[in-house]
C-alpha cells in the first residue's frame, strides 16, 4: 500500500464531500414537472387556470392577440408564486377553488369548458364581489398580474399598445385619435 500525504488526503475527501453535496442538487433538478411540488397551496394546473381567466379578460380581438398569445398564464403564476407574500399567494389559491366549486355548481366541469360568454358572465360577478370586498379579495391580484402580464410581454407591449422603439423629442400633449391605442 502506497502512503497517502495529508494533502493528497485533503484533496480526496474534499472531492468526496462535493461530490455528496452537488449530487442531490442536480437530480433534484432534473426532476419531471409533475413531480415538482407548486408553491404555497398553489396547483400545479392553477397556470392553465389563471391563463384561461387572463384570456377572458384580455380576448383576442381584430386589432391584437389575447392574453393565450401572449403566454400570460406561466408569468402569473410565477409572479405569484415567485414574488408574492405567501398570505397572497394562498388568498388567491384559495379564490381559484372557489372558482372551481362555481364553475362545478353551473354545471360545467371546469372554467376552460365553459363558452367566452359563461366566462365573463361568471367573471363579471366575481368582480363585482371583489369590489365590494376592496383589494384583500383574490380577484384583484388576479387582474392585476393579468394586465401586468399582458402589458409588459412582447405581443401586448408591440401589438396592443402603440410602440416606438426609440421615442423622438418629448412632447407633453399628443392628441388622440378616436380608436386608437394608448401608447407603450
């Protein structure tokens, strides 16, 4: 048997060790979506859920995409789980299971089943609920990272907003047209 100097026996247990602590990091990582645990009392399907109510607030129409072009739903739902207290982030979970409940007591097995109409209908009072209730209510936060989502992605910065890359000289008072956009 060979002898081993302390430093050559710092150098092997030195890697031993890093090797046991970067090991479990970069399978954890590799792990598949559906095994990957959502934040806070969110569902993982909770994106597909607030994507679809961003869409019925923010529809397609002639003039831009919708809010489903503009892949809102991940931005929400990261913002949410990412950037919100958790007191919120719970608020709002537990909002989309009220939703659930109202979209099972309709009739309909879920939001994305139902018709835009039915939506917006639905939508409309759970607004008005959330208005009464001030802004502790989950709705709020919703359309708010909703618009957010959808002002600040390409298409709605570039396609529903009036956008200049690199504005001229600053002018306070710019008339509008009838049917134009605001600008971005």
């Amino acid at each position: 048997m060979i002898p081993m100097t302390r430093r050559e026996a710092l150098k092997t247990a030195s890697a031993l060790l890093g090797g046991a602590l970067i090991v479990p990091a970069v399978l954890t990582g590799c792990a598949p979506e559906d095994q990957k645990a959502a934040p806070k009392g969110l569902r993982l399907d909770d994106e597909a859920l607030l994507g679809h109510i961003a869409d019925t607030l923010l529809p397609t129409t002639a003039a831009s995409p919708g809010a489903a072009a503009a892949g809102v739903g991940a931005t929400m739902f990261m913002l949410l789980s990412e950037c919100q207290p958790v007191e919120v982030q719970q608020r709002v979970a537990d909002g989309l299971q009220e939703l659930r409940a109202a979209c099972r007591a309709r009739g309909v097995a879920g939001f994305d089943a139902m018709t835009q109409g039915q939506r917006e209908q639905l939508l409309g009072e759970i607004d008005a609920a959330a208005q009464q209730a001030g802004d502790k209510h989950w709705f709020a936060v919703a359309r708010g990272l909703a618009l957010h989502s959808y002002f600040t992605s390409e298409i709605g910065m570039t396609q529903a907003t009036r956008f200049v890359l690199v504005p001229g000289r600053w002018e306070g008072c710019v008339p509008l047209e009838a049917g134009q956009p605001a600008w971005g």
